[in-house]
C-alpha cells in the first residue's frame, strides 16, 4: 500500500485525538481536503495546519470505544518511522502543515511503539534539522526513560486519561490500568518537567471520553481540577463518545452535542479564571446544565456575590460576572487607574463587555443597571 492510500486511513483514526476544541464534522471536512491536515488552535486564537497522524492503527488493546480495538477485523496498516518522517518533510516543505501530531495503536506492547514514534523524532530533529512544533502521545505503559526521551524531543506530550476514575476506564478497556498505566505516567511526565525546563516546553496535556461510561461531569472536572492542582497538566480535551459499528459500545446512545462544550466552558473557569469546584452547579444527577453556560449558573448560584460595582470591584470579583472576561475585565482595572469611570452600559460594551449578559449582574455607580429575577 502506498503512503498516500496509508495516510489517508492512518489520519483519519487520528481525528479521535483532541489537540484543541474543534467538532469532528470539521475535522473530517479538513481531512478529505488534504490527508492527515488538521488545524489546531493556538492560546491566541491561530489556527496552525498539523500533520496529524497514527503511526499505526494496529492494536493489542480492547478499548470499547474505539475502531482500532482487538477484536475488529479490518485493514490494519502502518508507517515505518523511514515513511513517516519522509512523508511529514513533504508536507511541511509544500508549506501544507507547520508542525506534527503523531500517536499509534499499540500492536504488540508500548515500548516498541513509543521506540518508533520516538525514532521519526530523533530523524527530524537530528538528520533533518527539524525544529517546529512536535506534539506527542505518550502511550499507557512505557518505560520512564524512553518517556524521558521523548520529553526532549517533542514540544509537547499527552497521555490520554479517558475516564475520570478507574471504574470508569475499567469500564472502557480491560487492558490498560488506571493507577500504573496511565496516572503513574503522568505524574512521571510531571516530575522531569520539573527536574528540567527544558524538557516539552509546552507542557502536557490530556484528554477525556465523554459519554462512553456513566460518569457525571462532576466527577469528570472533579478529576480535571485534580490534574491542574496535583499534576501540573496544561490542559484537558474532551472528545464526545461517537457509537462506531463493529465496536462493542455501537449500540451505546451517544451523549448531547452540548455536553462536551459545557465541559469544556467549566474546565475553562477552573484551568483560566479561577474558580473553585463549589462554584459549579449541577443538576440533581451531577451534570451541568445544558440550556446556559456554566458561568451563568455559577452567578444566579451565589445571588449574594451580585451586583457588582464596577467601579470599584476587583479583577476576580469581575470575572465571575456573565459577559466580563480577562481581556475586558483587565481593560476596566486600566481604565479605572486612568481615573476613567464608567457610567453607561455603552462605556462597557466599547472595551468588549458583553452588555446583555453582564447588565443584571453589576451597578455603575452604585445604580442598577436592569433587575434580576433569581
């Protein structure tokens, strides 16, 4: 089989790896274009092309979510580390990506795969001179010093922690182990960041399956807030559970399209804004709500925290208001060392307040702006 054929199946397995919020349709859509192309997201904003690829699709684990799972019989394919590296200088010299997102199956144990994603590394960096952006799966199982290699080779690695407690991943795969394939990985990752800087300068990352198990989102972001406070991750990614024919979980109903996004709105105020767990409000089975984001029902939550005056409250006291974000919050903290006062709703809107959704929850000089029904 010819590398374009390969890649074509190879990359688009890879489009169950989440490196920024992005549906899937759009993901698909970018994929038909050019093979294995993705467009990440950047802190900023910035969409960069990736080559976003499987180094194979063969694999001894049982996950009963996935398409690569053990039992499936169908077209296993797979790169040398030779092909691939040759295959990626392609595409980044034709100016069709800037950098590579590069994960595997697991044919036969994670050592001889890490060994070959690690090898495509040691050849762009080293042979070709290769110094863009690298973003690495770091595989459940593999040894602490190959990881330590990886580390400083790529920009940025991830282990895919996919359920947020044991039960739930021993519901999912009865291969990998929750504490010592997964958790204990992590925490390795952890520790050599911190014993050398220099090592994945972007940090590690990890994501989740939503919907595959019965686990709330209270649980999820328990998990979650757990990670960014005791492991140092970057950041979490939340794929939605999609039911796959010839997987064990195709029969499995799949979750709202709007529970991934709410998560990833309260991930954003636990990881960026810095709220607390008991911030967040739940449903009576520990979901967020869907109708309103997160934010929002934080704020009709703790009714006795608003109004907020904006001409004198602080930077945290302004975040947690519907419609105040960093940018803007810190444009009203300038603006008010200035000596400016704002006066009007429209004062707000001009520095990117978003005027509806704030208006109920503030008083500009000690007025009212609208009233609340709580």
């Amino acid at each position: 089989m010819n590398k374009t054929k390969k890649l074509e199946i190879l990359g688009e397995s890879a489009r169950y790896d989440r490196c920024n919020h992005i549906n899937s349709s759009i993901e698909s859509f970018l994929s038909s274009k050019i093979p294995g192309v993705y467009n990440a997201s950047t802190t900023n904003g910035c969409k960069v092309p990736l080559l976003k690829v499987l180094m194979t699709n063969k694999c001894s684990n049982d996950c009963r979510y996935c398409i690569n799972h053990n039992k499936h019989q169908f077209n296993r394919v797979e790169f040398s580390p030779e092909e691939l590296t040759s295959l990626f200088l392609d595409y980044y010299q034709n100016r069709y990506v800037e950098g590579l997102f590069l994960s595997s199956g697991i044919p036969n144990d994670a050592e001889n795969s890490m060994e070959n994603m690690v090898e495509v590394l040691q050849k762009l960096r080293f042979e070709y001179g290769y110094k863009g952006y690298i973003h690495l799966k770091i595989l459940p199982g593999s040894s602490y010093d190959l990881i330590k290699r990886a580390m400083s080779l790529a920009d940025r690695v991830s282990v895919n922690i996919e359920a947020a407690t044991p039960e739930g991943l021993s519901d999912l795969c009865s291969t990998k182990n929750y504490d010592t394939d997964i958790i204990r990985r992590i925490n390795w990752i952890k520790r050599l960041m911190k014993r050398d800087e220099n090592l994945t300068p972007s940090g590690q990352t990890t994501q989740f399956i939503v919907g595959a198990t019965d686990e709330t989102d209270q649980q999820i972001l328990e998990r979650v807030d757990w990670l960014y406070k005791k492991m140092d991750i970057k950041r979490s990614y939340f794929s939605t559970f999609e039911p796959m024919k010839h997987t064990p979980l195709e029969f499995r109903e799949d979750p709202s399209p709007k529970r991934s996004p709410r998560l990833y709105q309260a991930d954003f105020l636990l990881n960026s804004y810095g709220f607390s767990m008991d911030e967040l409000v739940f449903d009576e089975e520990d979901n967020l709500k869907l109708d309103a984001d997160p934010k929002y029902y934080s704020a009709l939550f703790h009714k006795e925290l608003f109004p907020v005056e904006i001409n004198d409250a602080h930077y945290q006291e302004l975040l947690r208001v519907p419609g105040i974000g960093k940018i803007s919050a810190a444009r009203i903290i300038q603006n008010r060392k200035l000596g400016n006062c704002f006066e009007k709703l429209e004062d707000l809107k001009n520095i990117g307040v978003v005027t509806s959704r704030a208006e109920p929850f503030i008083k500009l000089n000690r007025k009212y702006q609208s009233t609340l029904e709580f």
